[in-house]
C-alpha cells in the first residue's frame, strides 16, 4: 500500500486559538476529499485480504475487481477521506474508493485532493495569536462613564500556512498556502448598559507587525452603569485571509476567495461608580 496524507507547515506555533469565519460568510472547510491510495495491484491485494464470503467485502470485491481492478492500467486507486463525523454524514453517498486516472478531471462527486481543498484544509488549521489586549483603566478597575482604551501588549504577525500533498509514486505534487493579515479589531462592551456599546478599530502595521492604541480615539466603549460582577468584554480581530496554490506565503494570490477569519477573547471587567467627595 501506498499511503498518502496531507502535510502542514505553520508560520504560527504558539499558544492561541484555531481560526474561525464569521457565520455570516457561510463557509466550512472540506468535509471529504478523495487521496490516491492504492496501485490496482495493492488494491486487489487490500480488497481480498478482507474477503469474507457474503459480506460487503464480498460485494466491493465484485464492483471494483469486475476489470481486474485495473491492474496495468495507469492511474491509482483513491481512498475517501472524511475526518469528522459531520464529513462522514455529509459523504456517506460517495464510492469509499474510485479508479482515477492522470488525465481524469476532478468532478463534483469526485473532490479530488487540488489546490482549492487544500487552502480549505490550511484555513481550517491555522492557530492565531489571542488578542493580547491592556485596557486603561485596567479590567478591574473600570470606572462608569469613563472611556475603555485598547492598546496591545504583543503586536500581532501575518501568520500563514502550508497544506501540501506529495506522492512521487503516483507523480502527484499539489499544495496550497494560506496567508491571514490582521486588519480590524472589534470591541464588544458585552451589555447594553455602554455607551458605545462596540467600537472598530483599524490596525496598524510596523514592522511586520501590526497593532492598535485607542488614546484619543473617536470611539472608545464607555460603560454608563456599574455592575460589581463583571461584564463580559469581547475583543476580536479580523484577518484578511488569501491563497496561492503554491507552498510560497507570498505567492500571488487566487480564487476563489476564502473569507475572513477571526480570533476572539473574552475579559471580565468591573464596573464602579467614582465616588468624589467634597469638602
């Protein structure tokens, strides 16, 4: 057997969180994909190694091996591969395996492992760097009617990765790099008792990097009621994701487009009033 699974290489290794596309975009990764697995000798090997009469080997023996399983044919016999169980309910109506040869185009209820599903499988497996935010005054220390500014302690990279399938036996070479680019931070005050109750900020690069600092901003969340246990801020980023179907960061970039991704983070912040006395 000649065994095939796509390989990644990250830009990003640290702590974080997994990338995500906002709902609205209507977008998951792939749920299956077909990866060549077998020569037609290996298959024929595989199949009746498990041939048990009267069961389903028995019948797949009959469908795949009705031509001999091809065996001096060129092309390679290709294994379905749905690693979630959502992939496996969406894929159940597919063949487990298919005869795919080096001139046969991809097809609809053939997804072939291209370019295209392996910048869905980057995508899915990019980890980002959490928002690592300071907020004045400091979370606990919140004051009502007082601006929250935003600064980060760590400005955040382009983070990128690379998903690539190589199989010199069946001369196949495919990869394809996704590239994620900070653009927007998003602050949600986490209640209605805010005023503004969000704010959205542009990020700014240097560097390489790329950051934001709210002093004298024209918009900073505001909290007009105390609350002793804590709102629930939420800071998100928004990333620009791209594609090239190359194992090159800074290829070109291609389409379809993928969209956006974020990152977010939850802080707890106390809310008192400022009690000034007068004498």
């Amino acid at each position: 057997m000649i065994g095939t699974q796509v390989h990644y290489e990250q830009s990003y290794t640290g702590s974080g969180v997994r990338m995500t596309a906002p709902a609205t975009a209507n977008w998951s990764p792939p749920l299956c994909w077909y990866e060549p697995e077998f020569t037609p000798a290996e298959f024929s090997d595989y199949i009746n190694n498990h041939y048990v009469q009267g069961s389903a080997w028995e019948t797949m023996g009959q469908d795949y091996g009705g031509d001999d399983f091809h065996k001096g044919d060129k092309g390679a016999w290709w294994q379905l591969i749905a690693p979630t169980a959502a992939g496996s309910d969406a894929c159940a109506a597919l063949d487990p395996w298919k005869w795919i040869t080096p001139e046969q185009p991809s097809t609809p209820d053939v997804p072939t492992i291209d370019p295209k599903t392996l910048a869905g499988l980057a995508f899915d497996k990019t980890i980002l760097p959490e928002p690592d935010i300071r907020l004045r005054p400091l979370a606990q220390n919140q004051l009502v009617n007082l601006d929250t500014e935003i600064a980060f302690d760590k400005a955040l990279p382009k983070v990128w990765v690379t998903a690539s399938l190589d199989n010199a036996a069946f001369g196949i070479h495919v990869a394809a790099t996704t590239a994620a680019v900070p653009q927007r931070l998003v602050i949600d005050a986490g209640t209605p008792y805010a005023d503004p109750a969000s704010c959205t900020y542009n990020l700014k690069a240097s560097g390489g990097s790329y950051s934001v600092n709210t002093k004298d901003a024209d918009c900073n969340v505001t909290y007009t009621k105390a609350s002793n246990a804590g709102y629930s801020l939420k800071a998100t980023v928004v990333w620009k994701v791209i594609w090239t179907p190359s194992a090159d960061p800074a290829g070109a970039p291609s389409t379809p487009a993928l969209p956006d991704g974020q990152s977010s983070r939850q802080f707890t912040v106390t809310v008192r009033e400022d009690q000034t006395v007068n004498r």
